[in-house]
C-alpha cells in the first residue's frame, strides 16, 4: 500500500485565505478548486482518494501540493503565460473612464458596453473586462436621497444619537406604517428556462384581495418588532397602536418613539400630550431611511411578500404575523454605517478613478 504523501507547509493564515476561498461563490471554479486539493493534502488524504473525490489527475494534485509546499497560497495562481503581450494598457483604462463622463449617445440615457466599444473603435470584450476590474456595473442601479430641509442636520443627529448614544433607562422605537399591501393570488414555484436554468417564476396574471396596512415599532436596542395590521388607512389607527406597543413594554420609562413626516403619525397632538414620558422625533424631509424600522420593512418584504401569493387578507395576515414570530429569536441591534452622499462626490467618483 502506497504511503501517504508528505503534508505541506501552511501557516494559520494561508489556512484561512483557503477555507474562505472554498466558501466563496464569486472565486473562479478553478481556484476554488485548487484550495480544495490543498486542504485535503493538509488534512493527511492520499493522493488517489484526493484525485479521486475531486474528479482531477494524480499529477494534478501532486503539482499543485509542490507549488503550495514552496511558494504558499501565491503558488496556486496561474504564472504568466508566454505569447502576444495585451494591447489594452493604462491609456485603453484613461480612455473607457473618460468615456463615461461624456453625454452617452442619442437615443441612449446611459452609457453600456457596446455603446462604450463603438465610442472608441475597439472591442466590447475589452470594455467588458477592464469594467469588471474596476468594480464598475453600468446596468447596477442604486439611489440616494439627499434632504433640501433647513432642519436635516439637529433633526438627524438627534435621531442617531439615539441609536448610538440612548438616554439612560430609557426605551428607543422606531415606528412606521406601510400602506396598500396587496394580496395577489398568483401560481408560484420553480420553473426550468429556455437555456435550461432552474429560477423562481409566476404568473403574470393574479386575482387581488383587498388591501392591508401595517404598522410596525421596531426597538433599537434589541430589534423586538411589533406590528398591527389593519384594512383601513386613517390616523385613528395610529393612537391605539402606540397605547397597544406602550402596553406591552411595561414600566415607567422614558420612551423615545422615531416617526417621519407622514400626516397619519404627525397630526395626532394630543396624544403626546396626554403621554408625557413619550417623546417624538420626527425625521427630516426626505429622509425616512433614518428610521431604523425601514431597513426591518425591506427584510420583511423580501422573505415574505416577494414572490409570494395570498388567497386573501387573512393568508397575508398570517404570513406577516408568521415572520414576526420567526424573526423574533434571531433579532440582533442594527449597527448604525450609514453615511451620506453629495452630489460633488457622485459626480467625482469616476473622475477620481481616472487620476
């Protein structure tokens, strides 16, 4: 019987960069696959059975187990290769980043790969390649919202100072409605595509049952939810909600309640009058996503109304109250990263890549 092959070097570093490298599903197949070979030659495996499991040549595990041996997880990468050198140099990288901070073509609102390649007479290939190495997405769509109010900067860092900074023995909340959901009835399930990929599919045709509005107070120091779901859409709702959350919190503290402008919320005075240790903070115009019960809303929607069809109300309902129940165990504080966006600095992004 063949011996087992000697165990190469390897540092507790290179151990991790391998372990995460197996983890990933963005690296390239073939080093996932090297990473592989080397951690079963670190865990004593022979060469065979690693062959073996692995589908690969003996040879193949025994090259890649001496250049990891001598040169560590450098050794896995491919050496360069002798032939024809790349014409695409620094002045191809000026060029396709210049291109971008040009009016895109007639006909066009934004600039893509072919529209780039024609620009300069080259290949879209190229373009291709050189975007992907700069981490540029030009079909990637993001937004921002940037307040004009003359009250953004008191109203927001009160609002984050709750987050960071909690008053002492006090509870933070943050509490908003999401209006008009509708429960589509709709066949859903796992469809097969012309090029013969599995992906989620539904009809495009449904049936509506009614509608269904949801309040929800999200507690920042432990992410607890609350929610209450109800038909209609006025501000009456709002009050007995708060007095259903305040209920359920208990005790005598200071409860300070993050609201934004929405009429419902906003003209409802004399409550908060009649409720001295709650206090309101309003979020400034145009910028909702300070409150912490927005980024709770998108999970929500994401696991539970995304794809997803309703026979009626009543099966929305129970799929809300379902997720709340579910997510409660596995809530953890948010950690407050947002940072804000200028316009100067959107507009210098792809200028400062150029320099």
């Amino acid at each position: 019987m063949p011996g087992k092959a000697p165990i190469p070097q390897c540092t507790e570093k290179d151990r991790e960069f391998l372990e995460q490298m197996v983890r990933s599903r963005t690296e390239e197949f073939r080093m996932v696959e090297r990473a592989r070979i080397i951690l079963k030659c670190l865990a004593g495996e022979r060469v065979n059975e690693i062959a073996r499991v692995l589908q690969v040549r003996p040879n193949t595990v025994i090259e890649w187990r001496r250049r990891f041996d001598k040169e560590g997880v450098k050794g896995l990468k491919d050496k360069p290769r002798s032939g024809k050198p790349a014409i695409y140099d620094a002045e191809f990288r000026k060029n396709v980043l210049s291109t971008l901070q040009l009016p895109p073509p007639a006909g066009q609102a934004h600039w893509d790969g072919p529209a780039v390649a024609k620009h300069l007479d080259t290949s879209v290939h190229a373009v291709w390649r050189l975007l992907r190495k700069e981490g540029i997405s030009l079909s990637r769509q993001r937004s921002w919202s940037v307040s004009a109010g003359p009250e953004f900067i008191p109203k927001a860092a009160d609002i984050v100072g709750l987050y960071l900074n909690p008053p002492e023995n006090a509870l933070v909340i943050s509490v908003d409605e999401k209006p008009t959901l509708h429960p589509l009835e709709r066949p859903t399930g796992y469809v097969e595509t012309d090029n013969g990929k599995i992906a989620r599919g539904f009809k495009s045709r449904y049936k509506r049952h009614g509608v269904l509005n949801l309040f929800a107070a999200l507690e920042a120091a432990n992410r607890a939810n609350h929610t209450h779901a109800s038909q209609h859409k006025r501000r009456l709702e709002f009050p007995p909600f708060l007095e259903h959350v305040l209920a359920g919190l208990g005790g005598d503290r200071e409860i300070h309640v993050i609201l934004d402008n929405y009429c419902i919320q906003k003209k409802n005075d004399r409550w908060p009058a009649a409720h001295p240790s709650v206090h309101f903070h309003f979020t400034p115009t145009s910028a909702s996503w300070l409150n912490q019960v927005e980024i709770w809303f998108g999970i929500m929607s994401s696991k539970t109304l995304r794809g997803a069809g309703f026979e009626s109300i009543q099966h929305l309902r129970l799929a809300i109250e379902a997720f709340v129940t579910a997510y409660g165990p596995t809530a953890r504080p948010f950690v407050w990263r947002k940072q804000g966006t200028s316009i100067s600095q959107f507009r210098a992004t792809i200028a400062n890549s150029c320099n």
